[in-house]
C-alpha cells in the first residue's frame, strides 16, 4: 500500500479551511471576552488548531486501514487523535510563545493546572472536528458504493439484453429481411411478423417472470420460424408438447437460450445443417425439458458455460433451489442434450 | 479482354442471391461464377474455377472464412501457371472482433445487409486492385491474414493465462508436460498432437485456443495446423513444387509450411 497513493488532495484542503476557520472563531471569541490582543489569539489558535489537524488528517491517511476506509484500524484511531491533540497543543504553544513573547511553559510549570482549559478546548474541538470530517467521509463512501452498484446493475441488465437478442442472428435476419423484400415480398411480410413477435417476447419476456408451457414453446416455434428463413433447408425443427403439460407454469423464456446455443453452435457451423427438438415430459413429478440437436456437437473437453447456460441455471436456481437442474451432454450419435429438470407443483400435475 | 470473373461464397441462400443482385446492377460485366455455401466448399470451388474476385463470408459452416483464406492462399501459390490471386472482400453480419481487426488491419469488407452505397464504394477499390495483383500486393494481403487470424478472439474467450505445464491424458493416467519440453503442436481431426522429443500426447483442446496461449516468439504458426517451437527447427528445405518442409531437431517429422507464414523462412 504506497502511502500517498490517492491522496485525496481536495477532502484535505476542505478539512483544512474549515479547521483554520473554527481556529479563527475561537481567537475572536477569546480575544473578546478576556480581551487579550487578537493577534496573539489568533497564532495561538491557528497554531495549536492547525498543527493537530495536520497530524490527524495526514496521519489518518497514512495509518489507514485499507484504501477503501481512510482512517487507522481500532483503537489507533483513538491514539491517533490523542497525539494529535498533545502535538498540537505543545507545539502550538510553543509557536504562540515565541510570537507573542510570553512564556507559557514556565507558567504550567508553576501552575501545571492551569493550561487544563486550553488542552481540554483543543481536545474537543479536535475530536468534534474528527468525528464531522470523518462521518462527512463515510457518507460520501457509501454514496460512491452505492452509484457502483447502480452502474453494476445496469450493466448486467445490458448484457442480459444482449445475450436474449444476439447481435449476429439480428443483423443476418435483417439482411434476410432486406433480401426478401425485392425477391418476394409476400414472405417478406410473414418474416417481418414473425420477427416482430420474437422481439416482442423477448422484450416482455425479460421482465414478466412466468408464462405457460403452451406460450412457450410458441415464442419458441416464433424463433425456430424466423432461424429457418435463414438457414433454409438446413434446418429443421420439432416440438412436442404434450396437452397434459400445456398449462404448466415456468419461467418466461427459460428455454430460449438453450434453443439459440443448439443452432448457433451446434447447426450452423455444421455443413449441411440439422434437426433441432424441444420436448416435455413428466416423470415422478418432475418435469423434464429437453433441447437436443444433432449438430457438430460439443467440444471432447467442455468448455465453460457461456452467459446463456449460465443464466438459465441461475434463474432454476432462483425460482427452484437445488431442486431443479440444468444438465448439457453429448447426444448419442453427435449433437448435443440440454435437460433441464424442475419440480411439478401438485396443482400443475392432472 | 477478358471479363472479371466473381466468386460468392455464403451459406445463407437469400442472402447469396441478394449480393449476386446487387453485383449484376453495379457491375453488369462482372460474370458470377458460382457461390460457394460452406468453408470447404469455397476453397474446391474456388481452386477450380480461378475467379478474380472473392466474396468471402467470415462466418461459414465447416471452416470459418480466415481460414478458408489461408487455406486458398496456401493452394492456390504453389501452382505457378495460376491466375494472379483473387482480390478478397470479407463479408460479415455482426461480428465486433473480426470488424475491430479488419479495421486495423486496413482489410476490405462488407457488411451485411449489403447497402447499395457501400457496395460501390467497396467495387471501386475491387476493381483498382485488379489492376496491381503482383507479389508485393499477395505478400501484403498475407500478412494482414496473418494479423486477422492471430487478432480474431472468440466473443467469450477468457483471459489469455500462459500456459506453462499441459495436462495430458493417456489412457488413465495424466502426464503434466512441461511446456519446455513441447516441440510441435499439431493439428488432428478434432484434438491435438503434442510432441516432445520422444513421447507424443493428444490435447481435446482445439489449437486455436492452445495458440494465444503459447509465447508466439517461441512457438511460431506455421500453417493453420501447426505450430513449431523456433529452437526446434534444424533446417528448412523446399521441394520442387516450392514448399517449404521444416524438420525438426530430432524426430523424423516433416511439417509442411503454409504459403501465408512463409515469409519468416526467407534467408537475411
């Protein structure tokens, strides 16, 4: 940890000022009531003031605890204020005396009670002006803390945005589009619809929670619809969902990122395409959602979960706890299965 | 005179034939010789029918477009009867990292959908092109492919970490090779031969991620396929087709050269 690292220079020259301030008022009052020239008050003041805001602020930044909390640990803190105090008050003293000419250090030596007034004055203001400084400072840490936050959140809302709507399957399914328009315009409306509805769940899907296996597996026909315009004959695609389980509620748009990974890694590097199948089903309770395709399939050594694999276990585990699973292999003869298993609430189950 | 010759190579049918419309207007005389749908594909097809100018789609099933590249550009030189090689525009959807190395590297492409006023632009620089097909303008085009192949990350690659010891099954056991010891990495099929002087291994991580993480003053590419560790290397002869074979220090292998990384071998 370098010690003046990130000095926060404009925190300091603040605190300085208005500690210069308060020494001024403390001079003018004191020169007013025991009517003591305000110039000696003043050096005495400035000086015994200014000396153990020195000691404070400075060594509060060079004793900190972490960078992220500017202030010494524990009961450093504490020591730190009192050696301030003591510094400034002995030095201060000593800066005064030679101004003004006076000798105070023989008087505490005749008196030692005496100078108890002014060290007890320049205690509490110290610690008064410590404590405004140092809680100013934590309010303005936590206000950073917080517009992080805010950031970090509305980063991750971006790249969910982006991850449901893949950049390179939009601008191929618009030059799709473009192309259509000239060649046959017919299609080119039914593709145009068809996209429409797509952005559309996608849009609302990301905010409402849940829908019906029925609505789907639609924005799922929806996608695999739109992908086949462009992939023609290289795709085809198969949906079974059986009437039993239409009805049954899961989390909007749960299967979408699976579907789009089956094409986008599995079908289309593959020459010549493939099949792409989203089944139902329900055993003991459970209902099982399966993603399969026969395209290149995945790598021997699994790769990392992308953000859309990871997503969809993180919305299971949300909704579902660790009674739902997310579970991808190799499918028997190339290809590639996404099971995805969540618990049938008995309401659900007919 | 001979009319330029094209080739289309995009595996979206629609979108094929909207280039060729969009080509037939701008440039009647251009003669569309054929469109080619997968990365395969495009090199057979181009190797055949010679065209002059090549649109060349970055994102294509079987092999991607850089690589397509590579590959034709190794083909295509070793035949010396060949036409001049083909102007190539790269055409691409939506791909931020490609865009970013294409701009860097000062490389042509499109960018799908096909605007009718970029196209022109793009077609006058095509047709400028022709005109200096030497071998400083292949040698140029060489190397901004070697760029391209080394600067295009994957959009979720993770943070390049050195590798410095590979696992390395073999049947139950793993061996932990130091990669002090590795002196060729090759491609096979869907996994990776690593050697050392005397033992070989299969990696089932794919080359293309073992790469950027090899030091590449060390480990030089030396075909899409293969990557030598320079030290390695005792001589490098050319045959009389004019490729170059690297033979390394101690094994019996000859590794053929690409035409796109030759240019590290030519003698000071």
């Amino acid at each position: 940890m370098t010690p003046f690292a990130s000095f926060p220079l404009r925190q300091w020259l603040t605190h300085g000022l208005l500690t210069a301030l308060c020494c001024m008022a403390i001079a003018a009052w004191r020169a007013l009531s025991a009517d003591h020239p305000w110039q000696v008050e003043l050096v005495y003041s400035l000086a015994i003031g200014m000396t153990a805001w020195l000691v404070i602020d400075v060594g509060r930044y060079v004793w900190r605890a972490s960078d992220d909390v500017p202030w010494p640990a524990g009961w450093r803190g504490g020591v730190l204020v009192l050696a301030g105090v003591m510094a400034g008050f002995a030095f201060g003293i000593t800066l005064g005396d030679a101004y003004g000419g006076h000798d105070t250090w023989q008087d505490i030596l005749a008196a030692p009670k005496a100078p108890l007034g002014i060290l007890a004055l320049t205690a509490v203001v110290s610690v008064i002006g410590t404590l405004v400084f140092h809680s100013r400072g934590r309010a303005r840490a936590m206000e950073q803390q917080m517009l992080h936050a805010r950031k970090d959140a509305a980063e991750a809302q971006l790249r969910l945005l982006e991850s449901q709507l893949d950049p390179h399957m939009l601008f191929n399914t618009l030059a799709t589009l473009r192309a259509l328009i000239t060649a046959d315009p017919v299609r080119a409306v039914g593709v145009l619809d068809l996209m429409g509805d797509f952005l559309r769940s996608t849009l609302q899907g990301s905010r409402a929670t849940h829908h019906r296996l029925r609505d789907e597996f639609d924005r799922l026909q929806d996608y695999l619809a739109l992908m086949q315009v462009r992939l023609g004959s290289r795709l085809t695609y198969r949906l079974d969902l059986p009437a039993t389980l239409a009805l049954v509620q899961i989390p909007a748009l749960l299967l979408q990122p699976l579907v789009e990974n089956a094409i986008k890694h599995g079908i289309e590097p593959k020459v010549g395409g493939g099949t792409v199948t989203v089944i139902a089903a329900e055993t003991d309770g459970t209902l099982m959602l399966t993603v399969v395709d026969n395209g290149i399939g995945m790598r021997p050594a699994a790769e990392s979960p992308g953000f859309g694999t990871t997503h969809v276990s993180e919305r299971l585990a949300a909704a579902y706890g660790p009674q739902a699973s997310l579970e991808i292999t190799a499918a028997p003869g190339g290809g590639t299965r996404s099971v995805v298993r969540l618990p049938l609430a008995r309401h659900d189950q007919r | 005179m001979p009319l330029t010759t094209a080739l289309i190579a995009e595996d979206e049918p629609l979108l094929a034939d909207a280039l060729a419309t969009e080509l037939r207007q701008q440039w009647p005389d251009l003669r569309l010789l054929g469109i080619a749908t997968d990365g395969h594909d495009v090199v057979t097809k181009a190797l055949a029918l010679q065209p002059d100018v090549l649109f060349l789609d970055i994102r294509m099933p079987g092999q991607d477009g850089l690589e397509a590249a590579e590959e034709l550009a190794d083909a295509w030189t070793l035949a010396p009867t060949r036409k001049p090689y083909p102007v190539i525009v790269f055409v691409t959807a939506f791909d931020q990292y490609a865009v970013r190395a294409f701009d860097m590297q000062a490389v042509d492409y499109l960018l799908k959908p096909v605007h009718p006023d970029r196209l022109r632009n793009t077609l006058g620089r095509v047709r400028q092109a022709l005109g200096h097909r030497d071998d400083a303008a292949l040698e140029a085009h060489l190397a901004q492919l070697r760029s391209l192949i080394r600067q295009s990350a994957p959009p979720d690659a993770p943070p390049i970490e050195r590798l410095t010891i590979i696992p390395a099954a073999v049947g139950t056991t793993v061996h932990m090779v130091p990669i002090d010891e590795v002196v060729v990495f090759e491609a096979a099929d869907k996994y990776v031969r690593v050697l050392t002087p005397n033992r070989e291994y299969l990696l089932r991580t794919p080359l293309k991620e073992l790469v950027p993480r090899l030091d590449d003053a060390v480990f030089w590419q030396v075909h899409r396929g293969t990557v030598v560790r320079a030290s390695a290397i005792d001589r490098v002869t050319r045959d009389e087709g004019g490729r170059l074979w690297i033979h390394v220090k101690g094994r019996p292998d000859s590794l053929a050269v690409s035409r796109v990384y030759a240019a590290r071998f030519r003698s000071m």
